[in-house]
C-alpha cells in the first residue's frame, strides 16, 4: 500500500480514515487526489499494455496454428474433399421446376468452394489455382442477358483454370438459339463428364448440333425439360445422335422427352437409367429392350398413350408390344405409375432373373390384383430381396405372390385398405406348419391409406405374427429356417369415427404396450415403430 500512497499520509493513518468515516484534513484531500489520478494513470497503462499482449498472443497463436505445418499434399485433398461435399450430389438429384430455389450458386458467385479457398491467402491461392479439380465444376443459369455478359469472364477463367480435367456441369434454362455462352462451353464437350441440362423446350436440344466434337468422356446424362411435348416446338428430323459417340456414358436421366432416341444414346452400355416423361409405349419400349447391361432402372409412368402410327422408322418394331423384355443385369426396379394398368402391361412383358428390390410406390389407385405380379415373378424368379408395393387388399391372393418370393427379406406394403385374417395366419410360424410364408423376412411395413373410419387390421392376429416370427419360440431346426423379424413399422393414417374413437384407441394403446413389453420380457432387438394419427 505504501508504494501507491505519499509518504505525508502514514500507512496507519490510512488504515484509520478506511476504518472510520473521518473526513480527511484539506492537506490530505490533495495527496489522496494526486495519488488516485496516478493510479488510474497505471491503471489505463495496464489495460493497454494487457491489450497488445493479448493481440500478441493472438499472433503468436496463429503463426504457431496446426493449419499452417499441413503440408500441401494434405491440404489439397481437404480442399478436394469441400469441394465433393459441395457440388457431388448435386449433379443427379437436379429436377428442373420452375419454382424451385436451388441451395446452390452460380458461376458468377464467390460463395462457391473454389473462389472462396483461392481468396484466403497467398498459399492457398497458390495451392488452389495449382489444382485444376477444384474448377471442374460448372453450374450455369441462363435467363438475364445482361448478368450473362457479366459472368462470361468468370466462366471463361473457371474453363482456363480447369485446364484439361473432366468437367461436371450444370446448365439452366438452356435457351434455344445460338448463344456466345454455350459456344464457349461446346469447345470443351470432349472433357464433358458429368452433363445436367434443364430447359422449357425440347428444341433447346439443337445447342448440340452447333458441334461435331464427340462426348467421349461423358458418364452421366441428365436432361429435363419443362414444356408439354404437344405444345413444344419440333425437332427437326435431321437432327439425331448428339451422343452417340459417348462410349463412356454409364448413367441416364431423362425427364420430359417424348422420344429419346433423337439424342443417339448408346442404351446397351447403361448401367443406370432413369425415365419419366414418356408418351408413347412404342417409345418406351423401344428403349426398355435395349437395355442389356443397366443395373439400376427407374420408371416414370404417367398417362401414356396408345400408340398411333408413325413415319419415323426409328420408332416402329415390329410386334412391339408382345415381345418381351429381358434385363438378365437389372438388380433395382423401382416403378411409378398413376394407374395400376401401365404396370400390369409393363410386367407383362418384363423378364428380369437377377431384380433384387422392386418398388412400386404410392399411386393414384393401388393395385386392384396380382395377376400380372404373379406373371412376372414365374417367369423371371427373380431372387426378390426387397418388395414395396401399393397394394389395396392384402388377401389370399397376395399370400400366392409371396410364395413365389421365399428369398424375401424386406416387405413394405403401401395404400393398404385391409388385411384378411387369412394372410395374418400364413405369416403366423407354428410348430404344426412344415411351411411358413417368406420365411426369411426381417423387415415388415405396414401403411393404411388415410382416413379409415374402423379399425383396419385384427390385432391380436398380428400380435400373433410379430411374437411367433420374433424367434424364441423356434426350435434349432425351425431356427435354420426362419428368421426372426428385426423390424416392425405399422402406420394406421388418419383414423375417423365418433363414438368409438375412445375404444379403438385403447385397443391401439393396449396393442403396441404388449409388443413393448414382450421384447423387453424377451431382451428382444425388434425395433417396433406402432403409430396412428385420431
């Protein structure tokens, strides 16, 4: 204290007037005010010295950063990384619709991965520009002449700093006339890799003709387009093949296009192929049997028409709609139709020995039979993993589907109006029964259609059915045979009623607490999802 307070004011002195409310002498109020000017002096010193040492050591801190000792080689990869998380999934989950406000920017936008890395520092900047991968990817939306104009040097630079690597691009609202924009692009299309191409008309498709240059580095195709095709303008007829000299192309996706094959695409060659837009069976069909070596296989089918003949040779096959459809590589079929006609004619027709999962979601009406399932499934015995279906009544006559499918192990029924009691008890496992239907199913899902005014399903049946499959009740030899279900999930929708609402609850309450303690009773792992919406 004393190094802070005049040697005229003794230290005890000090301690009195702290102790006591003594005033101080009028010599002493002056000490006392000379000396707290000086300390506040030494105060205000600290504060700014404390200050500057703190920014030092913020210096300090970030000289010494982890961020700053990775060598190149590392860095580059985690700049490769972002820009993978960025832009990958982009390229196939792309559907043009007008009103959507797509998460991410174009290539007028700073915000992107490379601009951004490349502005950080010197090194990195260095770094960035040193890596043509990060430049690849190209996302274009055209529609503004002026704010075209303005991007064209960003593209041009992108294009240059990509040097010669596979491009992924995005284009949209691809315009139908000659446009400086896709001059500038189309002297690149032999490095093309990955192409999204989105645009209210199909005769937009004329860009390609303004080249020869072949796609042969090409992969991934997805094109969309917005217009009706009967109020679309005409492609003319000289204008066919664009890819057909992309031998690497592997992935389709085609929305909107009435007749594809003006686009030349090697079907043969695709391991994966989405369609929807279609208009003619003819068409469809035509490119359907070309498939012979696809993988994966997605299927839009929305009110197509009755063929009417056509002049075009491109589009006639001879008894096309008798003869079949053999995919001996198609593992996936997943399949969307509003009626439950056009998959019944498709099914028909298809053979496909290897499908592994087969969907057919929600549709306008679910199936009313399963004349043309059982059709398919005896002509092809596929070793069926995975079956989701819209199915309205689950009968008897579903019980035959199954058994043509004992390799089943996933069964998601959609749209369900009721279930018999006499498919609960196919699927009920006794020790009577030599046979049980899809004896290796773990996974069951079951989804009622909406506002059902009763109780759809006979619980105690089904409570039946989840405990005898959950396999503590198996011997060792029903257990080689049978597995036990691992999953449950049963949606009841939106239930109606008045007067019994009350009742039917309980019931449902009373159904999903006896599963819950059964498991834990058991130490069962069945992961049960039990949900309705009053």
């Amino acid at each position: 204290m004393d190094t802070l307070l005049d040697s005229a004011i003794a230290p005890s002195r000090f301690e009195d007037l702290l102790k006591s409310n003594d005033p101080p002498l009028d010599s002493e109020v002056a000490i006392l005010i000379a000396q707290l000017g000086a300390t506040l002096s030494r105060l205000a010193n600290s504060r700014r010295e404390r200050s500057d040492l703190e920014g030092m050591i913020v210096q300090y801190k970030l000289i010494l950063t982890p961020m700053r000792r990775v060598p190149n080689d590392v860095l580059a990869e985690i700049f490769s990384v972002v820009n993978r998380i960025e832009y990958e999934d982009q390229y196939e989950s792309y559907h043009w619709e007008a009103t959507y406000n797509y998460p991410f920017n174009d290539i007028a936008s700073f915000q992107q991965a490379p601009w951004t890395l490349s502005h950080v520092c010197g090194r990195w900047r260095s770094l960035s520009l040193s890596l043509p991968l990060l430049w690849s990817h190209i996302h274009f939306r055209f529609g503004d002449y002026s704010s075209e104009i303005r991007r064209a040097p960003h593209l041009l630079l992108q294009l240059e700093r990509s040097r010669d690597v596979s491009l992924d691009l995005i284009l949209e609202q691809v315009p139908s006339d000659e446009h400086g924009i896709l001059a500038m692009l189309l002297v690149h299309a032999p490095r093309w890799r990955h192409l999204t191409f989105s645009a209210e008309a199909l005769d937009t498709l004329m860009m390609f003709s303004l080249t020869p240059m072949p796609f042969r580095s090409l992969q991934f195709l997805n094109i969309s387009c917005d217009t009706e095709p009967e109020i679309a303008p005409a492609i003319p007829r000289y204008f066919k093949g664009p890819f057909s000299s992309a031998d690497a192309l592997r992935q389709v996706k085609l929305s909107g296009m009435a007749n594809p094959h003006i686009l030349g695409i090697p079907w043969s060659q695709l391991d994966s192929l989405f369609l929807d837009g279609m208009s003619s069976w003819r068409n469809t069909f035509a490119v359907l049997r070309r498939l012979a070596r696809a993988v994966e296989v997605t299927l839009v089918l929305s009110f197509i028409e009755e063929d009417v003949d056509e002049e075009d040779g491109d589009d006639k096959e001879e008894d096309g709609d008798r003869t079949s459809i053999l995919w001996p590589h198609v593992q996936t079929l997943k399949l969307q139709c509003f009626v439950p006609d056009d998959a019944a004619r498709l099914l028909g027709l298809l053979d496909a020995p290897s499908m592994q999962i087969f969907i057919m979601p929600t549709m306008l009406v679910p199936f009313p039979d399963y004349s043309s399932c059982i059709l398919f499934i005896r002509r092809s015995f596929p070793p069926l993993q995975q079956l989701t279906i819209s199915v309205q009544n689950i009968d008897s006559g579903f019980s035959n589907v199954l058994r043509h499918i004992p390799s089943l192990l996933e069964l998601h029924l959609q749209q369900i109006a009721s279930i018999t009691d006499d498919f609960l008890h196919s699927l009920v496992y006794s020790q009577n029964q030599s046979l049980v239907l899809v004896p290796d199913l773990t996974t069951l899902e079951l989804d009622w259609q909406p506002w059902e005014d009763f109780l759809p399903l006979n619980l105690v049946l089904m409570t039946e059915v989840i405990e005898s499959r959950s396999g503590i009740f198996m011997d060792e030899q029903a257990s080689s045979r049978i597995r036990p279900l691992q999953k449950v999930q049963i949606d009841f929708g939106y239930l109606m009623g008045d007067e019994e609402d009350a009742m039917r609850d309980m019931k449902l309450e009373m159904f999903k607490s006896s599963l819950v303690s059964f498991c834990t009773l058991h130490h069962l792992n069945i992961e049960l999802d039990l949900s309705w919406h009053p």
